[in-house]
C-alpha cells in the first residue's frame, strides 16, 4: 500500500519583482512521504536552497510564491503558501524544522547554547524550564554530544564545526518534527565527523519515523542517506528517482555529467576528470527550452532548444525532463 506524502509541492515558482521579475525556482513539484528521505541535488546557485526557505515561509517580502505546498497531518491539508503568519510560526520547529547551512550563523553568539535549545522548547510545549532544559540535554545526548551537561553552558565559539552541527541537529529535533529539512548539513566537515552527523541522521530519521528534505551537492554524501533523489538543474528539477536508479543508471545528460565530474577512489592519477562544459545559465535570461540545452552535449536542435518540456514518467518510473525519452 502506497505511503500518502505529509509534504506536497506542486508546480512551486519562486519570482522576484523587485529584481526584475526572475523567477530562479519554477515548475517545481515532489513529495516526500514519513519515514522517507528525498535529496534534492544541483549545483550552486540551482535554487536548492530558495525551495528550502520557500517550504519554511523564511523569505522575505521581496519573493513572491507560486503554485502549492501541501501540508498533510492527521487527516487535515493545509497550503502552506496561503498559511497566515502565525500559524506558520506554530508549525516550525513543531512539524517542520530546518538544520541551516552555517550553524555559527544560525547560532545566537550571545546566548549559551542550552538556553536556545530551551527557548526551542518552551515555544512549542508547555513546559516548566527544568523539564525543557532536560529535554534538551537528552537531545544533545541523542545526537552523541560528549559532556552535554558541560556544553548546555557552553557559547557557540566554544564549540568545533562538528559540535556546533549537532548542536543544530539537537534542537531542530527537540520538538520531533514530523518533517526535518537539512541544507548541506555536513558541508566543511571532515569525513569522520560527516560519517557521524548521517548516522545520526539516518538513525533519528528511522526513530521518530520523520520525513527528510536532504539538500546537497555533494553525490558521495546523499547516496549514504537518501532514497529518492531529485536533480535539480536552473531552477528545475530534471531527473528523479531511486537513489540506485539515479547514481547507477543516470538518464539525464546533466545528471551524467554531474556523475562524470565527482573523483573515483580507483581512478588512475592520470585520469582527468570530465567538466560539465559552458555556464549557468542567467536566471534573468533563461534558455527557452531545455535550460540545459547550450551545455548539453547531445542536444537536438529544434526540439531542446525550442519550448519547455514536462517532468515526465518514464518506462522504469522515474521522471525526466528531456526529449531523448519522447
């Protein structure tokens, strides 16, 4: 029996008129189901983490939002595009949270970080302070924090980048949120402490039976967690499926060229790695077609080139944007 999805994003479409009407996000549509974890992966600039704040309702009022995200829970659908202010506030940290990129910036350097994990707390339950502070205890030891009664009175800077990640963890998790969204989560760490923060991941995910959004660039890092994947290319999501299906047998040529330019450990020295040629394009200046039609090297002129083409099923279910499936 098919999972119903507790986030829907339909036909999503991210614009700024003050900057002249740019829309960086469009035509974006997914689902992530409980107990799921959908990566959704582009290079910089691709619009991964515009959808992110979209979905949380943290842009500011230059953005103007098009299309829907359904909310469902409990037998209730809420548009979380059309949500009033106050009931959006409600809802993050409580049904949706978000681990940040940079957790020194995310972080209050003026606040110990026991006091902003409390504070998290108390928002969203009604609870004395010595009950939340000992919830948030229990969430540092859950994310494997060493010492946690000693790091509760620690500021931020007192902290490594390891430390101050699972300090983010711990408090987007505190209330468990039906829905975790991690942007680039383990970016500038090193591979041992990356290693840990996804088995913290994966392990809370399977716990609480949650919902991730995990967003990335990084191919190595998303086949460790997820199990969908959704390649996401100027502002468009142009591939989707399986984790094996996308890294094992990858259809799109953008996806392929991602795939050819990460190192192989049993590549030979002298083996070059293969760059993705030409740019991104302007998002002021969109390609009519295929936005990767002046990069792709299997382009057919006439038909990428000349209107925009659907995301849509193909013979081994996964979804496509590209004329080579027609």
């Amino acid at each position: 029996m098919a999972v119903s999805p507790v986030l829907t994003v339909e036909q999503l479409s991210i614009s700024f008129p003050r900057a002249g009407g740019i829309t960086p996000v469009d035509d974006l549509s997914f689902s992530i189901a409980r107990g799921e974890t959908l990566a959704l992966v582009g290079e910089s600039g691709c619009g991964k983490s515009l959808t992110s704040l979209a979905i949380m309702r943290l842009l500011d009022n230059s953005a103007s939002l098009g299309g829907r995200i359904l909310w469902r829970q409990e037998g209730r659908e809420v548009d979380l595009v059309k949500l009033g202010k106050s009931e959006m506030r409600a809802m993050r940290g409580s049904d949706i949270a978000m681990i940040f990129q940079e957790p020194m910036t995310s972080l209050n350097s003026l606040h110990r970080v026991g006091d902003q994990i409390v504070e998290a707390v108390r928002l969203h339950r009604t609870v004395s302070r010595s009950q939340a502070w000992a919830l948030a205890l229990d969430s540092l030891r859950v994310v494997g924090v060493p010492e946690p009664e000693r790091r509760m009175r620690a500021f931020p800077h007192e902290l490594s980048g390891g430390l101050r990640q699972r300090v983010m963890i711990a408090m987007s998790l505190v209330c468990e949120p039906t829905l975790l969204i991690a942007d680039e989560p383990t970016t500038a760490l090193d591979v041992t402490i990356q290693a840990q923060i996804l088995d913290a991941l994966r392990r809370l995910r399977d716990e609480l039976n949650m919902a991730m959004l995990f967003i990335s660039h990084d191919l190595g890092v998303v086949s460790e967690i997820a199990d969908r994947i959704a390649i996401m290319y100027a502002g468009k999501i142009v591939e989707e499926g399986s984790t094996d299906q996308v890294l094992d047998r990858p259809a799109h040529p953008y996806t392929r060229g991602l795939l050819a330019s990460v190192p192989r450990m049993l590549d030979s020295r002298s083996q070059r790695l293969t760059p993705i040629a030409g740019t991104v394009p302007d998002p002021r200046n969109f390609p009519p077609g295929c936005r990767f039609s002046p990069r792709c090297p299997v382009v057919v002129p006439g038909r990428c080139d000349a209107s925009p083409l659907p995301l849509a099923p193909t013979s081994d279910q996964r979804l496509l944007r590209c004329v080579h499936q027609f």
